[in-house]
C-alpha cells in the first residue's frame, strides 16, 4: 500500500456509475413495459434475462419450507440472533408521535405514521446476501410497516437461493416474488396483477435497478444509490497492525473499486500495516478483487498528529470508520462525518456488517457528510400537528392577514380575517 | 366546484414538470460552466438572465441595513415573532446523541450531527417570499448547521427585495449571494472563488432551478423537488361553508395547478360551500388563477360517512389537511397520510403558512404517503456507533465468521478470527 502524507484535499469520491443512454433507454422501455402488461411482461422478461420459465411469480410456503429444510441448522440461530440484536438497537430509534401546549392553549405537534408498505430488493447470484435481508426489512419492520415485500431474481431453476429464503421468513417479509432488474423495481413502483404497489424500495442492485430505482423515484420513495465500499482506519501505536490489515482487506474485497484507507501519525504503525496487508492478500480467495482495489483506491496517510490526522477522517467522510486508538472516545467526540464509527479493537467492520445490530446500509462516496445509515425513520413519515386555540387565533390573525398581504397573497389574508367576522 | 360522490381511486397527482432535454441539456452546460469559470460565469448568466451587472456578488452589511431602513417595522416585529415561534417548534424536533451498553457490555448507539453547511434558494420576482426564508432557514439553525447561505436571483437594479433580505438576517444567514437560476445551484454545489461549496441545498424553484437541483444530487444533498400545492377539508356540518371555502381559496390562488378538495358526508355542506366559493372567488386579486385551479383541480367529494371521507383523505395523501368536524383530535387519530393536519376552525391553512411554527415546506403529489415536512433531522446525520467489548467479542466472533463465510466473504471472516490468535 502506498504510504503518503496529506498534502491536499483528500477525497473518497469515485466516479458513480450513472449508466449509457442506451441503459437508460432499456430501463425506460421495461418499465413501460411492466406498466402495460403487467405479469405478462415480468414473465417474459424473467425467461429473458434469467432464464426461468415461471408459472406463479410468488414463492410459496413449500418452498420456504423446503428452503429451511436444507439450510444449515446452525446458521438459522445465527441469522435469528442477528435479528434480534437489529431489532433491539433499531427499535432505540422508534419516536413517538409528540404534542406540546403553548401558553394560549395551541396544541403543536408532529404524528408518526409507519409508511404502509415497503419493497426490498435482493440482488442474485454471489451477492444474494442473507444480511441484506436483514439490514432492509428490520427498519420496516420496526417502524411498523404493515405489509413488506421482497423481489430477487430466480436462478435459472425458478428458484431463489435457500438463505435468502430463510433471512426474509425470520425478517417478517410477508410476500416474495422471483422478479428481479429494472422490472421488479417497475413491479413493484405501479403494481402488476400478482403484485401490488409499495411506498418505497430499498436495497441495492446493478446498474439497471439503479437507473429503475432513479426513475420511479417521486412516484415512490427509494434509498440512496450505493456506491461501492469503503473504510478508514484512524489508528495509533497502541493498535495492531494484523488487525488493521485484516480489517482493510475486509472491505477491499467486496469489489475492484473498494477504498481501504488507514490514517495514523505513526509512520512505524503505517509501514507495519503495508506490509501485514501484502502478506494477508496472499491467498485470500478474492485476492485479486482485494488487490486490484487496495491497489487504485488504498492508502496509507501519515499525519503530523492525531489531530490532522481526524482532520482527514472528516474530510474523507468514510462509510465506515474504525478508531482504534488510546481514549478512542474522546477522539470520536471530533468526528462529524461517518457512516458508522467502530470503536477498539474488538469492534471489527464485520461484526457491525452482521451481528452487532446497528444498520449495514451505509452512505458511501463522501455522502456521510449529509446522509444517515438506513434507520427506522427512513419508513416513517412526521405529520406536523396544528391545533390553534380560539386565543392564540384572536391574538395572531392581524399579523397572519399582514404577512399574507406583504406576500401578494390576498386569498390567504381573507382566511384568516372571515374567521373573525364570522364571529361578530 | 364540482360536487361528486366516490367512485374509483383518487389521486392528488398531477403531472411533474420534468423539463425538456433542451433544458436539461442548458442546465447541465451552466453547471458545467459555473464548475470551470467560477465567479466570471456567475456574473455572466447574472447578466444574461437577470439583467444585473454586479461588481459582488456577496450582499453587504449595508445592504441589509438598507433594507431594514425601508422596511414597515410592523413586519420587522412579525417577522421576528415568526421566526421564535417556528424555532420553538423545530427545537422540540431535535435528538441528542445516545447510546446504551448491553449486557455483555457492548456499547452501541447514534451519533448526532449537523450537517457543516446549508445553502437556501430563494427565486426572485413575486414568488420571492420572506416566510419561506424563515421556513427553510430555521431547521438548519435548530440541527445546528453553523454555516448557512442564501442565493436568490437580483433583479435589474442588482437589488434583492427587502423582506427577503431582512427575513434572511432575522433568521440569521450568514453568507448572501445575488445569484439565482441554475448557476446558483452549481455554485452551491461546487464553490467558486466567492462561494464555498454546501452539503445539502433546499429551496423552491423554477425549472431551471429543480433540473439543476437533480443534476447536483450525489455531490450534495438536495429537498424534495415541490410540485403545486394542495388542501383537503375534511368536514362535517359543525363547520362553515365560509370558512371552507376561504382556505380552499387560499391554496387555489397559488397556481393554476393547485388542488383543493372537500371531503364530506354532507350534501348540505357541498352545496353550501361551493357556492361559498364562487361567491369569494370574484373579485380576488388573483381571482383568474384561483379560478383556473379550482375548475381545473378542485373538488368536492360527498361520501356515505365518516368513515369513507377518512379513506378519500388517505388515499389523496395531501399536502395540507383540515380536519373541521366534531370530535377532531379522535378523526386524525386516523389520517395516515398527510404533510401538516390543522385541528378545528381556527388553525385555518395560512396560520401555518406563515406563523404557528411547523413548516411550510411539506410533500406534495401524493407523497405524503412516504415523506414529511422539512424538518430538523433533514440537516443532521445519524453516525452509527458500536464499541463491541471483549465479552461480547468472545461470545459472538465464530457466529460472525460463519455468517460471513456464508455469504463468501472470506477477509471478513479472518478480520474476526485474527483477533482471536492475536490473544493467544
């Protein structure tokens, strides 16, 4: 890895694939397409692009059932264990609908409402994650949205992989359809026959679930559009350099344009850590993925203290962060932009990828400056609550009808004041 | 207004004004030329469109002072009162950071934070509104956004109008930009010499302005594109049709395209109301646009109870709601879906508008359904935090790298395991 020092504004930005018009085009075609002929076009595109020939888009309980039944034992209590940990830690951010009453009896407030459905999308083959299943619907579930569905992509068998199947029985998903591309994001936009319409989508795909997730977009709500992953290290000598490499290559693994990063005022932890991170490349079984992104997008940056050194961690504004330093605490005390922030050396990335319950979905490509992990309020709306009393009204209507008019808005004024008259 | 029972699905929805590819082409040529020429394309558009040659950009002391000099005192003192009773309001909103140790002692939470920097778009011309600088304003100010900018394009005179310029001092911007259109937009996103790049731009538009919003999303945050506005009434015979009819009024004088619809089981109240409006509607300063939209999108819906009037509301999802019924509060324990509910006679829409405290800035076109009003978590992330301890380590490391091999990531795996062999 390349062991530098900070010499410029330092960036996590990598060009986000944002597709061809020829992309474009198709995407825009098969949703027209789903919207004209419904389940007709999610068959044809299924056999198509997937190459499964599908009577009945839904999975039934049989093959849920069958699903379980060749799943590793073992690997269900895991999977339920871990959402339970992601259910306790997002039910903390579940608020409630709130009011307060002024000093002239108005009564304000915000109404929390569930949204009524949402819609995970679930990637196929290599990337069919059992965690992502978790990590989408539990939010959902939490806020109290009452109908969720999935979509993925059958296999050539007509068939979804068994621990997808499994992750969304234990996650609550009540329906699953074998739909995946552009057109199960269409599906599940405006409705088909089999499938009825949801409020949001959310989850991660290829670039034609992108591009289909940016066009229906304002008919429903979607996620953010995930770039590829990232993690910073902000470490000291007190850390382990095994660790640290271990760590970086966890994330570069994931994909070629991967961005492992360690920051650290110590130039014998920053030589120490490359040389760790090429001895654990070696016969990793993604190794070239691993290197390729260590490679183009890793680096090592040895700062003049440890306070440049979070300068730097704020300015890259990481996916994920990890802090492994003497009084980590006090050091994320001057963190402002982080996905998600794991503290000491027993907080490895992967725990919070699977187990420890806070959110996978993460904001990449500097996007922590402004953006949140997938939470619990991503699936509820806050109504504002306005019930005005008869004297906070008689007390204010002057200045409402004033305001209306330095605006032009004369309707607006009339409002207010027929109110006023009315009761004379 | 058309009074008519239900019968098929409603919708609020209205089509979006999404450009043309001619815009969309000049929108992305003005970016792309504000992104390399900084200041000089700046003040180039602002004399091309604007007809404004400006030496700064930047709106001095003086300016403001002169302003203030110009301006009714009256309003000055409204204003203010505004702006304390919307910061009163959106105060309430704000979370602190909290975390909980588990009984492995694990700590996991969220970690609250402000986003650096704001931007506010404030179009010119009539539709250049100082509620909505206070509207836009004051949730950044609540999160605790510490530097917050205004752009709103001047008119020939290099001038910005007065309340817009002392709403912005009242809610305490800081940096003021004579600068509008879609090089606003790139500035804010991108800086120049004069104006430092955001992290999150909010604010109406036109066109121009809504197509550059989109282009720059990614790069920064942006609100939601807002489309016209909307009112339904929800009422029974307890309300008066004179009351109804102005506050239908009031959103209809706002465009063409503005919606306004009553939703009631009474025949009597439809009759007595639409003839309510006809009789307001002559005579409005803007009597030939309010009436454009109530031909056009207004509404009267006569249902078979209550019940069916709450399931038209919901299914319209509207911007603003007005509950005018007996036994109010226990009828929007119902409403699902709604930007802000005003409760009882006297919380007519305007009162909203301009001066109870909730925002102004709420979710149109049906999106109600999965959004909310701008609000103060718009302007702060939520980083996760997890410092797993040893215990919890101990307990759970095998589970994480059983889970991680099940999904092929192997480097994640041994991210977990090397802490294990560290310890021996």
């Amino acid at each position: 890895m390349k062991i530098q020092s900070v010499t410029k504004e330092l960036s996590l930005k990598r060009s986000v694939d944002s597709g061809t018009d020829e992309q474009r085009i198709v995407v825009q075609h098969i949703i027209q397409t789903v919207q004209s002929q419904g389940d007709d076009a999610l068959r044809t595109y299924t056999k198509q692009f997937d190459g499964a020939e599908l009577e009945s888009l839904q999975v039934t309980q049989e093959e849920i059932d069958e699903a379980y039944s060749e799943f590793p034992e073992q690997m269900i209590k895991v999977i339920k264990e871990a959402r339970d940990n992601i259910f306790t830690f997002h039910q903390k951010q579940l608020r409630e609908t709130w009011t307060y009453t002024d000093s002239n009896g108005s009564v304000l407030g915000q109404k929390m409402t569930p949204l009524d459905s949402a819609g995970v999308y679930v990637p196929g083959g290599t990337a069919a994650y059992p965690s992502s299943v978790l990590m989408n619907v539990m939010p959902a579930k939490v806020a109290g949205v009452e109908r969720i569905v999935m979509v993925s992509p059958p296999g050539p068998d007509g068939r979804l992989p068994a621990g997808v199947l499994v992750a969304a029985e234990i996650a609550g998903v009540q329906e699953i359809y074998k739909v995946g591309g552009a057109q199960a994001i269409a599906a599940l936009a405006y409705g088909t026959e089999s499938i009825k319409p949801v409020d949001k989508i959310t989850g991660p795909g290829n670039i034609y679930v992108a591009l289909a997730k940016r066009e229906v977009f304002g008919d429903v709500d979607i996620d953010m559009i995930a770039g590829p992953s990232e993690i910073a290290v902000l470490a000291d000598e007190s850390a382990r350099p095994a660790e640290i490499a271990a760590d970086l290559l966890s994330q570069a693994e994931h994909d070629t344009r991967a961005s492992s990063v360690l920051v650290t005022p110590s130039r014998t932890l920053a030589e120490e850590t490359a040389a760790e991170v090429e001895k654990q490349l070696a016969g990793l079984p993604r190794e070239a993925i691993a290197r390729q992104a260590i490679d183009s997008y890793g680096a090592i940056y040895v700062t003049k203290n440890m306070k440049e050194a979070v300068g730097v961690i704020n300015q890259l504004a990481p996916e994920h962060l990890e802090v492994m330093t003497e009084n980590a605490m006090d050091i994320v005390e001057d963190i402002r932009h982080a996905g998600a922030i794991f503290v000491g050396r027993f907080s490895s990335e992967p725990i919070g990828d699977y187990f420890a319950g806070p959110n996978h979905v993460l904001p990449t490509n500097g996007t922590a400056r402004f953006s949140s992990p997938l939470n619990v309020d991503d699936f509820m709306k806050k109504s504002s609550l306005i019930m005005y009393s008869e004297q906070a009204f008689r007390e204010n209507a002057e200045k409402v009808a004033a305001f209306a008019r330095l605006e032009g808005l004369e309707a607006h004024a009339r409002a207010v004041e027929i109110r006023k008259e009315n009761d004379q």
